[in-house]
C-alpha cells in the first residue's frame, strides 16, 4: 500500500495541538449547551441536547479508531492525538449521561430503574460507559508503564464499547435513516480492519524482511 508521508508538526508544537485539539472537540457540546439555554435547540431542548452529546460521543469513538488504519495504510501517523480522541468521547458520554439521568428523567431512580429494564438500549449505553470508565482512568504515561503490556489487551475494551454504541444507537430509533447507517457501516469496517490487520502486517514484515536480505 503506497504511504504518504505528511509534514511533521515541530514537536515543540504537540502539546499547543493537543491542547487545541480537546478545545475544539468540546465546542461542539458546549455551543449546544449555549443553544439550549437561549432557546435555539427546538421544541425539546432536553431531548436535542441529550441527541446531540450521544453523536460526538459516538463521532469522537471513531475519530479514536481511526487513527490506526490511517497510520497502518496511509502513513499518515496522528497516534499522538488518540488519547485526547478518546477521552473528549468520554466526557461527551458522561456528559450525554449526566443529561439523561437529570434533565431527562428528574434524577428519580425509579424512572431511571424501568426506563433501564424496558428500553434494553439503554443497557447497551450503560455497558459502553462502564467499559469506558478503566479505559480513561488508565489513559495516562503512569498506567502505561505500571500494566504494561495488560495495558494494550485492557484497551481493546474500545472494540466492544463502540459495538454497544452503535447498537444503542440503532436500537433507540425507530426507522433506520441515512444517518445511523452511516455510522453501523464506519463501524463495520473500523472493526473489520482490526479483523484483517494481523494478516496485512505479517505480510508487510515478510516484505521488509525480503527487501533487507
Ligand atoms: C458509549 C456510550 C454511549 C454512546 C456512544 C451513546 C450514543 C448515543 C447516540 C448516538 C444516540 C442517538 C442520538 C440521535 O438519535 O440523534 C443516543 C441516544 C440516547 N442515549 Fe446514548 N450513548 C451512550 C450511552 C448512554 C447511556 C449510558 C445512557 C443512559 C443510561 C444513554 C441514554 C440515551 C438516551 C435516553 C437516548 C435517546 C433515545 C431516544 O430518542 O429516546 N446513552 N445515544
């Protein structure tokens, strides 16, 4: 596969970019939160909000899975900017959460409790925020070097988390649009490179190795 090499960013520039990367990231759900309060999210404000911090979770996901196929295929090497990916999604999850259990459902534990046990996809979101919880208490250099290589088996949790997310998703509607198609076939094919890859690196080593003797 041909491999493109970008310009580097200096890295004096990282931190800057990264820190630009989580401000960016969370403009999105604080401008929804601007627009809530001054009226701008519609006839059900609590709703659109609460749609709306679900969806960058979801895009955040992603945006996180991605930066492997882009390095593993394209060369394009963004590896840096993976833990901040991952964590603005989890604070869009809690955040999204912290919607529902409030503003949604008045934070009365039985409207919580059958909401639960009669819309299973809410068990689905809550399967995906508890799998992402050790995912971003350990998204430091310190739980790096103490789990070492546990550290990458633990994180795989992110492959499972986005299949509860997208079937949270779908299942939450009731006709399947363009959009929630959208992101079941980004999915299908995040997971299935992860499927295939072990296969296109061991074929790329062999090439090397081929190429060197
Ligand atoms: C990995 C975690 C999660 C992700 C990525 C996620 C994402 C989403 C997405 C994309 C939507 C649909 C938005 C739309 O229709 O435009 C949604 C809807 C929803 N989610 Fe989540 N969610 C997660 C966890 C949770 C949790 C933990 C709860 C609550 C316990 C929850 C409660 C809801 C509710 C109530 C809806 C609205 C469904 C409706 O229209 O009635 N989600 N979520």
């Amino acid at each position: 596969m041909a491999s493109l090499t970008l310009p580097a960013l200096p890295a004096r520039y990282k931190p800057a970019s990264i820190w630009l990367l989580y401000i960016v990231g969370l403009m999105p759900g604080l401008y929804a939160f601007y627009l809530g309060i001054f009226g701008g999210l519609g006839a059900d404000p609590v709703r659109a909000f609460e749609h709306l911090l679900g969806l960058w979770a979801l895009r955040f996901l992603c945006l996180g899975l991605v930066i492997t196929p882009l390095r593993d295929l394209f060369g394009i090497n963004l590896i840096g900017y993976r833990r901040a990916l991952g964590l603005i999604a989890f604070y869009y999850v809690l955040a999204h959460f912290t919607v529902y259990l409030t503003l949604d459902r008045g934070l009365i534990l039985s409207s919580i409790a059958g909401d639960i046990l009669k819309r299973p996809y809410i068990m689905l979101g809550m399967a995906g925020l508890l799998m992402l919880i050790p995912l971003a208490l350990t998204s430091n250099q310190a739980s790096i070097r103490r789990l070492g290589p546990s550290w990458n088996r633990l994180h795989k949790l992110v492959y499972p988390v986005l299949i509860v997310a997208v079937l949270h998703y779908v299942l939450s509607l009731k006709v399947i649009s363009a959009e929630p198609a959208f992101y079941l076939a980004v999915a299908t094919v995040l997971l299935g490179y992860r499927l295939v890859r072990p296969k296109i690196m061991a074929r790329r080593r062999a090439k090397r190795a081929t190429a060197r003797s």
